[in-house]
C-alpha cells in the first residue's frame, strides 16, 4: 500500500464553478454513458468487470467505462479536467487531497450518505466544512513487522508502555528496538494521539494546534525517549526503504505501511533486494498497541477516496456508481484483492494473513491530517520533520512543540 501526501494545486485550478455543464459522458432520456476514473492498478480488474456490470444491468440503457489514471494525473492534470466540459463523472482521489478538491467546488457533496459502516479516518478525510465530499474507498496504514528470528522469546507488548520499553530493552549498538528515524513523521502521530494530543483543530473560523496540548507533549516525550533509548536510525534520517536496515537484521520492531512486506521479500534479482530466504521468511506483524491492553494507537490512514464531480452531466447515474463502488460486494473484491476496504465488514474478505488482518485492525483506529486546503501548505514547509529531528537531537519537548504550534497556526490561519 502506498504512501500518500497532500498536493499543493495550481492557482489555476480554483477556477469558480457556475451553471450547469453538458459534463462528461453523453446522456439522454433514454439513457448515456458514465465515466469512473481510478488510479494506479490498486483496482483489481474483477472489481472494475463487476461495477461495469452492475451499473449497467441496473440502469437500462447506460454503459459505464472504467479509465486508468496515475497518481501524477491527480497532482497536475485532475483540477482542469474537473472543471471542463468533458469532466468524467466519479473519480478516484487520495485521501489528503480530498479538501483541496471541495473547497475549489469540484465535488458534489453526499448528503444522504450514511458513514457508520465505513472507516473513521476516511470518513474524516472525506469531510470538509460540515459535508462529505467523498465515499471512503480503500485504506493503508502503519503495522509493527517483526521477524521472529530476531524477537526470539520476547513477548509481543500489549501496550504502547510495553511496545517503548520493550523497544528501549532491545536495543543494542547494532540492532534497534524500534527503528525511528527524526523525520518520520507518520509513525510520530500515534504516540501524539496515544496521548490525547492532537495536530490541529478549528475552533469557529480559526486553527488550534495541538502538539504543545498537555497530551501532546506527554506523546512527544515518550517519542523522544524512543529516538534517544530504543533506536539507532539516524535522527535526521526519513523512512525510506526501511527494509534496507530490516533486512541487515537491525530491527527488532519497524513500523511501516504494510506494502513494506513486498520490499521485504523482494527476491535477489530484483532492482532494490529484500530478505525472502532470511528474515522476510518469517515475516510477521501486529497493530501498534493503544494506551490500555486490547486497544490500538491511532494511526495515520493513507488511503482513497471516492467523489461524484460537480460537472458530471449524469449526476444521478454518478451517484448510482459511487454507490456500487462503496457496496459490500465491490469492497469485498476490494478486500480479497488484498487492499484494506473503507467498508468496515469488508474486512472480513482480506487474505487469511497476518499482515492484512494486522492492518485491517490498526486501520479500525485511524486518524487524518487536518481537513483543510492549507494543509498542503504545513506539508511542503516540512516543519513538522524539522521539529521532530530538534526532539530526536534532545532538544526541549515544550518549547520545540510550542514553536511547531505557532508555525502551523500561522499557515492554518493565514
């Protein structure tokens, strides 16, 4: 699964939106044709045959077509496209970016659209203003892999206390009982929630940022106690090809998105190598522990959302596709194909594996980004990285927390 981040849209994609367009796909009373973008090849083809095949034997006279698009397609080209007169009619977005595309009123909002069933976090990346914007799609998160050649007898911690100290009391001058690097600021966000801290939150028209929260600076200071005590990753290091120390048999506990299995058992001939024959054999993984035995820490959820376009010309067939698209039986093939479902008793269909019931269960508690346009303007200054390696440099939790509040308030808030 892959990592996402928000993209900052070009000026020219806040375009405003008025009357009504002939959209996308030709229609008459007799019927038309609807257009569904998805992105990458994460859509199984079984998926895609079955929503073609259930949109159309549902509304006579209607053909839908499933297009391909590329996660640069999102970044550069989607904005103009949604805002044409040839604009398809449901697309594929990734979850950060959801809030970029409402606020510039390119997504219709779902108001009838009950979220109960569906996963929190996406639910919340498909929520701006009040509204949703968005039907959950498919989801990635963040599971501890272990290798049980290397853990040997210790006990899997039932606790985020246990999973630290554990980290703190394996850690060797070779080998990391938690591999942190400074700049991972995915993995940092759960001792923050863990704790009750939070990133930001809107008070009425305004921003409140909450890493200097009394929460967040309790998850802040046990995060700077795994850097200093539990890791040997560097502390200005980010998390790119983690399987590159896993593999060296340097970790006793890494968290990372649970696509890293495939970079684990990568096989020697292959361009970026894993350990298929040593540690990868043996792969295994859990949920981060919560605060109490028995519960989960709040993860990031990366992930996809679902949208029917403002300038869709068949806005009641769209809504019908996103319909079947967030349906038990599309998001059980979502599930079998291996991707974690927005539909929460979709789950049950994922692979009888470890690793994908381990993400399924960390992704039943998961968080997001602040839902705002801005955000994208907090990711691309990097501060948070910034301050992450000042705290896993030893620096004061307090005053680096209060600093990064003040910084992200005043982009939220400009």
């Amino acid at each position: 699964m892959r990592k996402l981040g928000i993209v900052a849209l070009g000026a020219a994609a806040a375009l405003t939106l008025a009357g009504c367009s002939t959209g996308g796909g030709e229609s008459s009373a007799d019927g038309g044709e609807i257009t569904v973008w998805v992105v990458g090849t994460d859509t199984p083809k079984d998926a895609r045959a079955y929503l073609k095949d259930t949109f159309e034997s549902e509304n006579d006279g209607w053909t839908l077509t499933v297009e391909e698009k590329t996660w640069a397609d999102v970044s550069d080209t989607y904005a103009a496209a949604l805002q044409s007169n040839d604009s398809p009619d449901v697309v594929e977005v990734g979850n950060t970016q959801t809030a970029s595309f409402a606020d510039q009123g390119l997504f219709l909002p779902l108001d009838d659209f009950a979220t109960d069933d569906y996963l929190p976090g996406l639910v919340e990346s498909a929520t701006y203003d009040g509204d949703l914007y968005a039907a959950p799609y498919y989801a990635g998160g963040r599971i501890v892999f272990y290798s049980q050649q290397i853990l040997g007898d210790t006990a899997i911690p039932t606790t985020l206390d246990e999973y630290v100290e554990t980290g703190k009391a394996r850690k060797t001058d070779t080998v990391s009982g938690i591999w942190a690097p400074g700049r991972d600021w995915y993995n940092a966000l759960p001792y923050v929630w863990s704790h009750g801290g939070f990133i930001a939150e809107q008070d009425g028209d305004t921003w409140k940022a909450g890493f200097s929260s009394e929460g967040g600076i309790e998850g802040l200071t046990q995060l700077q106690d795994v850097y200093l005590n539990a890791s040997n990753a560097a502390k200005d290091g980010d998390e790119t090809d983690p399987q590159v120390p896993f593999c060296a048999g340097e970790d006793v506990f890494l968290s990372a998105p649970a696509w890293v299995q495939w970079s684990i058992n990568a096989p020697a001939d292959a361009d970026a190598p894993g350990c298929p024959d040593t540690y990868g054999a043996d792969l295994k993984a859990f949920a981060l522990p919560g605060e109490t035995a028995g519960e989960t820490a709040p993860i990031f959820a990366g992930g996809s959302n679902i949208a029917v376009a403002t300038k869709s010309a068949n806005p009641e067939q769209a809504r019908a596709a996103l319909d079947i698209m967030a349906s038990a039986g599309y998001q059980d093939l979502l599930a079998a194909g291996g991707l974690t479902p927005g539909l929460t008793a979709s789950a049950a269909q994922l692979p009888d594996t470890e690793i994908a019931k381990a993400q399924a269960v960390a992704l039943e508690n998961s968080k997001v980004t602040p839902t705002t346009p801005k955000w994208a303007e907090v990711e691309a200054a990097q501060i948070i990285q910034e301050a992450l390696v000042k705290i896993a440099q030893g620096g004061d939790v307090a005053t680096i927390a209060a600093d990064l509040d003040a910084q992200i308030e005043d982009i939220l808030n400009s």
